[in-house]
C-alpha cells in the first residue's frame, strides 16, 4: 500500500510568492510536504518493515520483530495523533531505523544489532524523535517535553538519539533540523540535569557501562564533551561582552571546566548551565582583582542570550524546595565550592595556590 497520510489539500495548496513572508499554514504546507517527498523519493513503501529492515531483524539472535510492532501498536493505540498520521509516523520510524542500521552497518562492519534492536528505550527514543518531527512540521504546539511523554522516555535517552536521527536523515527540512538542534541544546544547559532526566545515573556508571554499546546512541561521556564546548562558547560570549578576556578568562574556564568534571559535575543538579558561567565568572574576577559588577554581568547575559528564561537569574535551586536568585547562588558557590577566605580581608583563593594545575586548554569546537 502506498502512504495516505497527507491531507488532499495540500496539493491543492495555491501559488505563492518567493518574497511573501511565511504564514502558519503555509510553513505547515511546506514542511508536510517535504517529509512526504524524503519518505517516498526511493519508491520504497516504509509504513511496514522493508526487507532491509527484517534482514536487520532476522540476524538478531532473538527476532525482535514482534516487539518492535507491539509497541509501535501500543504507541498507537494511546491516540496521541490523529489516525491519518499514523501512516506517517511509521514510516518516519522505519526509514530513519533502517538509515541507523545502515550506517552502523557500514561503520562497524557488523550485522548483528541484537543488543540495541532489543533496547526498549532506544526504540521509545527513536519514536519520540520521530513524533517531535511529525508534530513540528504539522505545527502543533504539544512539542517536547510532551513527546517524549507520550513515548514513555527520559530527556537523556531521547538526547543521545538527536545526533543520530540527524545523520540518518541528512535531508530533513532544514527548519524540522535546527528544532531538534535547538531542543538538544535545552537539554544539554538545563533539562538534562534535572534530577528524573536519567543523566545522574549514567554519570554513575560511566566506568562500568558497555563501552561496546553501538554509537548510534550517544553516551555519558558525549553529552559531557557537548556541555563542554556549548559552555566554553557561551563563556566567551559573555566574557567578551564584560571586558573579561586573556588570562582572566583561561581561569574563568578552568573553574567552569572543574565544575563540570564527573567528580564535581552534581553542580549543575536541578541548575542551569548559564547559572554556573554566571558564577563561576563572578568569582574569579572578584579573586583575581578584577571585579565586575552584578548588574554589569546579568545585564550583558540578558543582552547575549535575550529569549533566556527570567527563571535561570532569579531562581537557581539551592535544596529541594529553597531557591535563591543568582546573587545569593553566586556567595555561596564562592566560598563554598571555590573555598574562598570568608574573611572581612580580600579572599584568598586556594584556586591561585602554586601547586594548582594551570589554566585549562579551549575544548576543540
């Protein structure tokens, strides 16, 4: 059967303009059709497992067929779509699975996939991934979080398939893209640190775990190198825009680069990336005789990042239930965590002690 998931409208939808502005319903238009024409461009029908897919299936040690399309049906039977959808979204799921398996294939110079084509929350992230696209390109405005609500998975598991998904699809719309982009991004500054986002527990094993696990999904240490890089450019914004450069700002980054460590990284529990730059930038320019003003500094990160949430300068999460603005956060992470002197004299940081590694290297962007 061919896929009959698309409103006849839209080929019924009227001329327009190159230089009139995008409008909802033509945004909605443009995008449908697009994942319409990337899922049937092959002549290959994708709403059921295609024999590239049950050749994948059948080479597992245990068929994992029937389990795929129970929870496929599962998924389905919770009416989180309109029934014409669903042909859509199945075929979503299958063609960007079998682009995964490809390319692992071809990369490992492996057939078998047993261990991951058999991972409940592999395949609920994939699902969640495949949902997000589909309600984004039909404008819906139940996106993530809820999606992946809906699918049953937690915010790390549906990060380490965002990387994935893109490189299996290469051809999404540019606009469906740089959404998911743009949602891996929330999670990696805040979203992915909260305390139910399954990321703690990974930190956890992270020497225990299955080094071996297919790098179709990322890890622990992955999601770390990308807070990494988005922290270091984000700081250079900010220091940028405060006159903090130089060796100042090496400093600044070691501090960042130390809170962000595995031993250290509970930091950033229930916290906002941006909370710790924040702090982290303060203290080191009040130790190192170059103080900057509170103002100056909130008012340059309002400035760089204009769409942040109020929350991440007025609420920063102290203990369950007890919050404090930024100001307060930013005592207490001075002498708490960067062991400051507590004294009415200038601090003095153990941080400038001699024996202290020196600043840390830029991460490579």
């Amino acid at each position: 059967p061919t896929l009959t998931a698309a409103p006849l409208t839209l080929t019924a939808a009227p001329p327009t303009s190159t230089g009139d502005p995008p409008t909802p319903v033509r945004s909605t238009i443009t995008l449908v059709r697009h994942l319409h024409h990337l899922l049937t461009k092959d002549s290959i029908n994708f709403l059921h497992p295609t024999p590239t897919l049950l050749r994948f299936f059948h080479l597992c040690d245990t068929d994992p067929t029937d389990s795929i399309a129970s929870r496929l049906n599962l998924l389905q039977s919770s009416q989180i779509l309109p029934s014409s959808r669903w042909p859509l979204l199945r075929s979503l799921y299958h063609h960007v699975l079998q682009s995964l398996l490809l390319g692992e294939e071809l990369r490992l110079r492996s057939h078998n996939f047993s261990q991951l084509l058999h991972h409940d929350a592999f395949h609920r992230a994939l699902l969640s991934a495949s949902l997000e696209v589909l309600l984004y390109s039909y404008g819906s405005s139940d996106l993530f979080p809820a999606s992946i609500e809906h699918c049953g998975v937690n915010v790390y598991d549906f990060f380490k398939v965002i990387e994935g998904f893109l490189k299996a699809e290469p051809d999404l719309h540019r606009d469906v893209a740089k959404h998911l982009q743009v949602v891996e991004t929330k999670i990696l500054e805040e979203l992915g640190w909260r305390e139910d986002s399954g990321l703690h527990e990974a930190l956890r094993s992270l020497e225990t775990a299955n080094q071996r696990a297919e790098k179709a999904r990322g890890g622990p240490s992955v999601f770390m190198n990308r807070v990494e890089r988005l922290a270091f450019r984000r700081l250079q914004i900010i220091g940028g825009l405060v006159d903090v450069t130089g060796e100042t700002l090496r400093k600044v980054w070691t501090c960042v680069q130390h809170c962000l460590s595995e031993k250290h990284s509970t930091l950033l529990r229930n916290r906002h990336l941006d909370q710790v730059l924040m702090c982290s930038l303060f203290a080191i320019c009040l130790v190192a005789e170059s103080e900057i003003k509170f103002k100056t500094l909130v008012a340059a990160y309002r400035s760089a990042f204009p769409f942040t949430p109020q929350s991440v300068v007025r609420s920063v999460y102290i203990a369950p239930g007890k919050f404090d603005s930024i100001i307060g956060s930013i005592t207490r992470f001075s002498y708490r965590k960067l062991n400051l002197s507590s004294s009415s004299s200038p601090p003095v940081p153990r941080y400038s002690d001699s024996r202290c590694s020196p600043p840390s290297p830029s991460p490579p962007l």
